[in-house]
C-alpha cells in the first residue's frame, strides 16, 4: 500500500515521509533507493509507483509536485510537448536534497489540525520568503539548532520527528511586512496552479508593451542598471521567439526567471496579467492536454510523440515543418540494424546508425 501523496508535496517530501511511516524495510524498492540528486528516471519509477504510467505520468508529477511549472507554463505555441523531450533524455535532475527546503508555521499547524501530520510544501522549498497565503515568513533554518533543512543539515524527517524535543509546528511566527515580497509569492503561487499554457510569444509581447508604456517602469528602468537589463532581454528574446515561428522552428530553451521577475514587477496580479496575454490572441492550452506528448527529436523541424494508452501505441507527427534550414545539419543517412540486412555501402559519409527506440508504450486495459 502506497501513501497518499499531497496537494503541493515535494517529491523529496513524500520520500521521506514514506521511508519515516513506513520503515526503510517495509518501503518500496522506488523509496528505498531514492538518490539525493533524482534523475528522470527516479521520478519516473515513482510516478508509476503512484499510479501514473508513461510520459502522461511523468509529466503529472513534474507539474504537480515540482516547480516545473514555472518552466512550463510558458510554452511556445508551435511546441505541443509538456516538458520538451525530457521523457527520453538522460540529463534532468529534480529536488536534489543539496537545495534548501523550508517551510511556514501556519500551514504546518494548520496542516496538523487538519490531517495530524505535516509535509514540505513545493512553493517554500524554493527561492521565495513569505507563504503566499499567509504572510508570514517561511522558516529556511531549524529555529532550535539553526540547521539548514538540506544535504549536511536536517533531513527532512525533522518535520515528523523533533529538534531537541521541539516540533517544527510550534516554531515561532513572524508576520512579513515586505509588501513586494508577498505579491512576489503570490504571483509565484497562481503560476504554480495555473491551468492553461501561456504563448511565450503573447507573454513576451505583453511584457514589452508594458514596459515601454508603464512609466513608472520605465523611470525605475533608467535608475537601476539590473531592470534596465531585464527590458533588453525580453524585448531580444520576443525577437527570436517571432523569427522562430515565421519559419516553424522552435527556439532554444532559456530559463524563464527574467519571464516570471518582469510580471512580479510591472503587475499587481497574476489575473491582470493573464487577461492581457489573453488579448494577444493566441491559443491557451489546457496543461494536461500535452501530458502524453514529448519532442522526439530535431532535424531542422521538430518531431512529437504523442503516447496512444487506449491502442498502446505511439502517434508520431511534425505539425510544424520548418520553412527554410538554419545552421549546419547532419544529413547522412541512417540504417536500422533491426531491418537492414547489409549496412548499406556508399562513397562519402557513411551512413549513421539510428539512436536508441523511443520508450514502448504502456496499453490500458
Ligand atoms: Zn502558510
Ligand atoms: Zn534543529
């Protein structure tokens, strides 16, 4: 029998929750082996564990139970993937216990009012300082000890165990008066929870005509060298996200943070900012609808795998053939060692084996 892992739980959390309740002997393999830095596959061994097979369930774990969100959210509308093709990659690591977690007082106590237990929430084991809800500062260091709740400090049973006899429940509350910070966490929060893909043109877009009109940003843009910075950056990247559509190619990944600083700072709330992407025009897709989806790979267009569960198969497509070639491409071609007999022979570059299959696919029944 699996626990129940909750609204908003880390990953790490219901790890570690699950080997405290559970006993490290009487835990699934899945928990029992969990690194401290978490690849793809880990957590993929423990979506399926929970229920949720296949690259959908990947993807379901990663936005319910990660800050991927705040990634992902942002889609560019000629990519019709969740997560882009981490699905078949090897390179992802989530929730390594090396980053801080921390959490708030109140949700803690009112946690275990509500259910007798507690558990680290996604949203105060990052960056952020106040609980959205709240507006008290998240606790980032054992109020007992002073330990850091990572790698080297406390592990995260603390939360279930006691420092020096003190629960973390009882940890002393101490109301923020940032009023930045709180829109900040706010803002951060309706991201997470956000059900709908925004086009990163439109956000981008949206972004740049508010900076340019809004003259309090503006006048703050001329005194501060970092906001300055922030402006040039969104107005260069809206430039290549434009020149990649008009030729059906999708631009390369960049981080999001400079996306998410500029909503904090030229929007009071994350609903005023939505109904403005949503003037630009472009579509917004349900979150889940790309959960099946990865990129299967790049030539000069991009190839999607979309995971058929019912037929238990993959359905392979490239809705957006590019317009023109950019850079150099490989074009040799490639044999299959599973069908070719001979490999064929040919003067000048030799042919290419092909890569590993793409993952089988899981059929319901
Ligand atoms: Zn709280
Ligand atoms: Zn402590």
């Amino acid at each position: 029998m699996i626990l129940a892992i909750q609204p908003e739980e880390t990953v790490r959390s219901f790890v570690e929750r699950t080997l405290f309740i559970k006993g490290k002997r009487s835990s699934e393999e899945v928990f029992r082996n969990f690194p401290n830095s978490p690849s793809r596959a880990d957590i993929l061994a423990l979506a399926e564990v929970l229920g949720w097979p296949g690259c959908y369930g990947l993807n379901k774990i990663l936005h319910t139970h990660t800050n991927y969100p705040f990634t992902a959210v942002f889609k560019n509308s000629q990519d019709i993937s969740y997560s882009g093709n981490e699905y078949i990659s090897h390179s992802g690591c989530y929730d390594s216990n090396r980053k801080p977690s921390g959490f708030c007082p109140v949700c803690v106590a009112e946690d275990n009012e509500r259910l007798g237990f507690s558990f680290w929430r996604r949203a105060h084991c990052f960056k952020l300082k106040v609980c959205a809800e709240h507006n008290v500062e998240l606790v980032k260091r054992c109020p007992v000890c002073d330990k850091q709740f990572s790698h080297g400090g406390h592990d995260l049973g603390v939360m279930w165990k006691a420092c020096e006899g003190r629960h973390l429940k009882d940890s002393p509350v101490t109301l923020n008066t940032d009023p930045f910070e709180l829109k900040k966490a706010q803002i951060f929060t309706d991201i997470l929870s956000f059900t709908h893909h925004l086009s990163e043109e439109a956000v981008l877009a949206v972004l740049n005509g508010k900076i340019h009109q809004d003259g309090v940003f503006e006048q703050k843009i001329w005194n501060s060298e970092s906001d300055r910075h922030l402006g040039d950056k969104i107005e260069r990247r809206l430039g290549i996200v434009k020149r990649a559509r008009s030729v059906n190619r999708l631009p390369p990944d960049e981080p999001t943070d400079f996306i998410i600083q500029a909503i904090a700072e030229t929007y009071e709330i994350f609903a005023d900012f939505v109904s403005d992407v949503k003037a630009y025009g472009d579509e917004m897709r349900p979150i889940d609808s790309l959960w099946s989806t990865y990129i299967a790979g790049h030539q000069e267009s991009t190839h999607f795998v979309e995971e058929n569960y019912k037929h238990g198969v993959g359905d392979w497509s490239c809705p957006f053939p590019a317009k023109e070639v950019w850079g150099m491409w490989d074009w040799r071609p490639v044999y299959y060692p599973c069908c070719n007999f001979e490999r064929p022979k040919r003067k000048g570059p030799q042919p290419k084996r092909v890569k590993n299959a793409p993952p089988g696919i899981y059929r319901q029944q």
